[in-house]
C-alpha cells in the first residue's frame, strides 16, 4: 500500500499532540508502518501547530508535503485554509468550524476571512465542518474537541469501532475516558 | 518499565530507552528544544540518575565525573548548548573516558524553537570527536548503545546528532534488556590532568585515534550502502535520507551515512566509482560534501539544494527536477498566527508596564522572548543565555546616566541561573547602574515546565535544594532588591520608575508562577458588560489571547481567559468583571 498521510492542524494548546497520538496508536495497532511527526516548543504557545501522520507498507520521510495529504483534520477553520494547499486531489477535510482569533486580527492588523468553508468547497476540495466545541461541552468537557473530531474521521476509515476505542482507552487517562468516549460517538454521528 | 516488543516512539524518547539498555547510570542535562525530552523520558527509569543542571556546561562537566568514577553517562543539549559546553568537550577529547560516555546534541533546521540554525557537525570535526547521527527512532535507541561502545573501544566521548524531525518524529522500535558495565576508578594524572605537559602528550593520541576512527568508519555496520543502479549515486544522512528514499525509492543508489564525524574515505571512493553522477543530500552546511570534493570527485550539492532552512521531500523532488503536487488554495489572504504570551501569562503585566515607561529592553531566552512580537513590542535585543544582563552593563557603560535612566535586562528564573549570574557579576564589579529584571515564574517554561535551582524541586517533582534569588543577588553586591507582583500594574510601575531612577545598581523580581502550572488556581474567566464597554479597546494594548472585539463592543473568551485581572485595571469604565 502506498503510504497515507493525514496532518492535524490547530492552534497550539488545543490537544492536537493527543489526537495524532491515538492515531498513531490506531494505525501501528491494524499492521502499518507509522510516522508520526509533531512540534514542540515555541509555537505551541498560541501559535498555528501542525502534526503529521503518515502510516503504510514502509514509511521513510516524518513530514507531510503540499498535495500530498489525503485527510486534513483541523481544530480551526482558518487553519484548515492555511493549510489547503497540503490537501491532495480528492482529499478529504474535516474540520472544526470554530474561530480563534490570532494576534493580527485581535489588534487589528489583518482581518478574519469571512465564509471559510464555502470558499474552501468553491475551490473544489471535499470539507466536512462541524461544531465540535458544541459537541465538546455537550460530552462534558470543552477540551475534548479533539476527540470529537477523531470520532467524525473514524467515518473515512474502514477500521472497527473496538480498535478506535482500544486506542483511546490506551492513551486518555482512565477518569476522563467516558465523556471522551461520548465526544467520539457525539463526532462520529455529527452532520 | 515498557513492555519489550514493537511500539510506536518519539525520537527523543527512544535515545532514552537506548540509555537504558546500555546500562547508563548517570545523567545531567539542561533543557532545550528539541532534546529536552531525552533527559525528561530518562528519568521516568529509576535505574537511572537523572538531574536538571544549571547549564550545558555543568550538566556535560557532571557526566564526565561520573564517567570517571565508573559508570556509563550522558548529557543533552540542543545544539546552541553545545557551545556552552564546548569548553569541557573539547579538552575531554584529550582525556578521553573511564565508563563510556555520550553527549547529546539536537540541531534544529527551519528554526522551529532557536535563535540560530547552526550545524553542529563543526564541533565534532573542531574537537575531533566522533558524531553519529541517527535517521529515525529504531536507530535513535540502537545508536545509543552502540555510542558506548564506540566510546569505550576508542576512548572518547561520543556525540548522537539529532535533528528536530528525528527528535519530535515517532517511529517504530523495538525494545531490549538492560546491562551495566562497570568500571573502576584509578589515579591517572597524565591522562586526566591536562596540562601542557600532560596536553602535549594527548594530543597525538587523539590524532591517532581520529585515524582509527576513520579506519573503523570504512566498514562501520551504521554507514550503509544501497545499490540502485549505476545512474546516480546520492551520499546523504539522517532526515535527508528519508527524503532522498521518498522521492527515489530505490531508483537510485544510495549511501547513508550513520557516523558523521570522522567520514570514511574509501568507502566513498568505491561508491563514487559504482555511480556515473554522485550527488550529497544534507540539511544546512556541505560539510560531506566538501569532504568527498576534498578527496577530488566531482559531486553536486549544494549546487542544487539550499543552506538555510529543513528540507522536505518536495524540496528534494524539485532540486532534481521531479514534479510535485499541487493541492488546494483560495483568493484570500490567510492572517498568521504568530505564537503569543498565553492568558494569564504573568510576562504580559511587566511588558505593559515597560512600555508604557518607554523603556529599552534588553531580553533574554524564553517565553518572555514573546514580548518582542506586536502589540507590546518591546524587547529591542535577543542573543543567547544570558546575553540581556552582560549587554546592559555595555550598553550603559557607553551610554552613561542617560540610557541607565530608560534601560532594563529582562532574564528568565531558569536562565538568570544558567548564565546570568556571571553578567550580574560584571554589573556589581565594574559598576555600572543597571537595572536587571528578573522574570521568577518559578519554572523553566518554553521548554515544557522543567524545575531548576530555584525552583525546590527536582527532576522527578521531589523536594529538592533551593536557592534563594534575593539573597543570591544581595550576596552578588547588588544592595537594591525588590520583588514586585506582575499582575499588580500600579506596583509595577511605581517600582521600575523608582528603580532606574536611583543611582545604583539594582535586581526587580517580577514574581508569580507560570500560569500554565497545575497547581496554579486560576480565578474564573472574565466577562464583558457590553452596557459598559464603550469599545476603546484599552484592554487590547496588552495583546491577550483571550480578549478580542465582536461588533464594537469586547468580547472575552472563556475557554482560554483565566481572569488574571491585568485588563481590568486598563478598562476606566468598569466593563470587565469576574463572575461575583
């Protein structure tokens, strides 16, 4: 199989390291050759943050290049469109519809684009936008928009429900488990 | 304490389980992105010693002893820490070891987390000590324990080179069990001592062992030739490999080397033969490439690919002149998102406050570093570990009474004790009228919240020596000390105007914990009464993530406000209020 390559994009503190870590987990878990690539430091204060997640036969390089991502999953609309031009031909976006201010438009310097998803469909790419931060609170808890994104990516892939739930009871501690399991069903039923 | 078996790991993580296995007993490092999570993962194993130094050079200085009483050690740095530590490693070339001993660097091309983008390469070549360099995880734990042998077989240390996509990349391994050698401590003052005499007599050893190397490094299992064809031959190294391997698959032939310093000359004789064009794929400078020219083949590099920044496999792709895919773009323009000072972030109050004064500011390394980037822009200067105090003493000594009157240096807790003490010391000597800030957010933060000597606790959260930051300066010489609460905007400015009035030498503690820690008790966030906010956006000049405007009124966002306050005594109209 070729290699597949999914980049987790968001803003720094948002729990995209969490996410690309059950993935990596899930992939590793069904026979792949797993990659998987984050940043520290720096950008995760506030900054745009980017994972990448390559899995297949034998995987070599660590990073995600343009046209190359088959699935962008993002925390953040405008995130999603910063990062559009890494979405392969037919590649699929899923992303939560939330907007976080960044520094030049909370002073004024630039402004947030307006109707992102109907740009980003207009430009013929495939984008599923839903409210996780909704679904989030709705689970239990603000910070599990991750969870809730994962849980509406599981749609995409033909891998059983038990070995996402293995993953994430292998990487979320044990008192946070049932509302993050209520997060993934609340994303993966989502429209 | 992992289970044996395959399992998905950081780069960083699996250099701490190749410490493990090799038995290492002992190791000091100083945090730094990207290798602080060597030491941070090393210490997770309660067989092995680990500890925060104060710097690179105490850290690699402490590990040598240890190899001197017997055990295998280990220091990590990233690679602006090397320098630091340059010092010892040089002349430890000379020494060579008891127990095996390893130093670890981590380079960081595209600057993700630096203020350089230095190749590291030159001190290994500069001080004649042999580099590894692994291309992913599986040979980040194996290279390690070969990086002891190498080290007792040859006596010298040797250095692990990783990168930043090595560092922060998980991988696949495959673990193993531990074994200690030991080793016995004998008096050997013409090996340890290093005078002239005994100098004198070390150095040629160590070119005799250079030689060796090099002899070891034409048939070493780590340096790997892949044959492809006789077309093009391409000499590369770590993350450049797994590049070169993306774009050609086994197209072409390949030579990777795992051993960087000192490179063989034979076996890149006899690959050059086998290939009709030969090529060198590395990341920042041509240093193999200048060694195979040196050795007069004709090979193009750096021709093709460029010097600053990391590589990606596109970039490959494209020097070779392959296509690549396009994706994705609409007309609009995307705003950055620069990384900010978080909500809450006790920096923030003490920036304003240096702003509003209208002060230079001379900074340091760490988060504070924020304070350079819109809409406090305050910070004029940034160098290395330390830098802001000893160029304040410079830059007031040639300015006089004038800039002292407007000038401060702003120094982190965990940097003021790594390398700024020895600036405070030149102010309090050679006396000049400085006013030193000390930024106590009682924790190492850029790097992820690491304790340090001021802090009370050591590496596993255990209670530990604690230096006290107002005595140590008053024992430095420096007698004006105040200590100043960051969040407290009136305090602040009173005491900053106060102090670079007076004509004396002086330390303002800005204290308060990072408001990431967990033990911090935040208030509830903050709300706008949108009856009071008359839009004015005062509260905006302090450049808080959490407070924006929506329809010209301020809007706060509750999921990241942690109502610290400082926006409530900015607003005249009482708009801003915590939950009662």
């Amino acid at each position: 199989m070729d290699t597949k390559n999914i980049m987790i994009v968001g803003v720094g503190g948002q729990g995209s390291l969490l996410a690309s870590k059950i993935l990596g987990h899930l992939l590793l878990s069904q026979g792949y050759d797993v990659k998987v690539s984050e940043v520290h430091g720096m950008s995760q204060r506030g900054g745009s943050v980017v994972t990448y997640v390559r899995y297949g036969d034998k995987v070599y390089s660590p990073v995600i290049d343009k046209g190359e991502a088959d699935y962008i999953v993002s925390f953040e609309i405008l995130e999603a469109a910063r990062w559009l031009s890494y979405l392969k031909k037919d590649g699929q976006i899923v992303t939560n519809t939330q907007q976080i201010d960044p520094m030049p438009v909370i002073t004024g310097a630039a402004e947030y684009p307006s109707d992102l998803a109907d740009k980003i469909k207009s430009a013929g790419a495939k984008i599923d936008a839903i409210d996780c931060l909704s679904a989030a609170k709705e689970a239990g808890s603000a910070k599990a928009v991750n969870i809730v994104l994962l849980g509406r990516l599981s749609h995409y892939f033909d891998i059983p429900e038990e070995a996402w739930m293995a993953s994430l009871e292998a990487n979320v501690p044990a008192k946070f488990l049932e509302k993050n399991k209520k997060a993934f069903e609340l994303g993966k039923h989502s429209a | 304490m992992e289970n044996t078996g395959k399992q998905l790991m950081l780069g960083n993580k699996a250099i701490a389980r190749g410490l493990y296995e090799a038995g290492v007993c002992f190791i000091s490092s100083y945090p730094g992105t990207p290798s602080t999570e060597v030491t941070e993962e090393a210490a997770r194993y309660d067989e092995i010693y680990c500890e925060w130094a104060p710097n690179e050079k105490v850290a690699m200085e402490a590990a040598f002893g240890a190899s001197l009483a017997g055990r295998r050690s280990f220091c990590a740095q990233k690679h602006v820490g090397l320098n630091v530590a340059a010092d010892p490693l040089y002349t430890m070339s000379y020494t060579g070891v008891n127990a095996g001993m390893v130093v670890l660097v981590a380079d960081d091309p595209g600057m993700h987390s630096s203020q350089n983008e230095q190749d590291s390469r030159y001190h290994a070549i500069a001080s004649k000590v042999p580099m590894i360099e692994p291309a992913d995880s599986e040979e980040a734990l194996e290279f390690t324990k070969l990086a002891f042998d190498i080290s007792e077989k040859f006596d010298t240390p040797v250095i692990i080179k990783m990168c930043t996509r090595v560092a922060h990349s998980q991988s696949v391994v495959e673990t193993g069990e531990r074994k200690v050698p030991e080793f016995h401590y004998e008096k050997n003052i013409s090996k340890y001592v290093m005078m002239p005499g005994n100098a004198k007599k070390r150095h040629p050893f160590v070119e005799e062992r250079t030689a060796r190397l090099r002899e070891y490094a034409e048939t070493a299992p780590i340096n790997k030739v892949f044959m492809g064809g006789t077309g093009a031959g391409i000499i590369t190294s770590s993350t450049s490999y797994q590049y070169v391997r993306e774009v050609f698959g086994d197209s072409v032939s390949v030579l990777k080397l795992g051993m960087v310093n000192p490179l063989p000359v034979d076996l890149i004789r006899d690959f050059a033969s086998k290939v009709d064009k030969l090529y060198v794929v590395e990341e920042l400078d041509p240093i193999i490439e200048n060694h195979v020219k040196s050795l007069g083949i004709e090979v193009s590099g750096k021709d093709k690919l460029p010097i600053c920044d990391e590589f990606s496999q596109n970039l490959v792709a494209k020097a070779f002149g392959k296509e690549v895919a396009e994706g994705y773009s609409i007309e609009d323009e995307i705003p950055g998102r620069p990384p900010v000072m978080c909500a809450g972030c006790p920096h923030r109050g003490l920036f304003f406050t240096l702003k509003q004064n209208k002060c230079t500011v001379l900074g340091d390394i760490g988060c504070y570093t924020l304070g350079a980037v819109p809409p406090l822009s305050t910070i004029e200067m940034t160098l290395c570990m330390g830098a802001s105090i000893s160029a304040l003493h410079g830059f007031n000594k040639v300015g006089g009474e004038e800039t002292e009157k407007k000038t401060v240096a702003v120094i982190g807790d965990s940097t003021f004790m790594h390398s700024g003490m020895t600036g405070l010391a030149d102010i309090a000597y050679n006396q000049t009228n400085s006013t030193v800030i000390i930024l106590d957010n009682s924790i190492t933060g850029m790097t992820g919240h690491q304790q340090n000597p001021t802090t009370g606790y050591n590496i596993k959260g255990d209670p530990a020596g604690k230096i006290d930051l107002e005595a140590l300066v008053k024992a430095m010489g420096i007698e004006r000390v105040r200590v100043v609460d960051p969040y407290n905007l009136e305090e602040c400015d009173r005491v900053i105007k106060e102090e670079l009035a007076v004509p004396a030498p002086s330390v303002i503690i800005s204290r308060r914990p990072c408001a990431l820690l967990k033990y911090v008790k935040h208030n509830g966030p903050l709300k706008c009464d949108r009856e009071k906010c008359v839009g004015c956006k005062s509260c905006m000049r302090i450049g808080c993530p959490a407070i924006s405007m929506k329809d010209g009124k301020v809007v706060i966002d509750e999921t990241l406000c942690v109502g610290c306050g400082v926006c409530t005594q900015l607003c005249k109209f009482g708009a801003l209020k915590g939950e009662a």
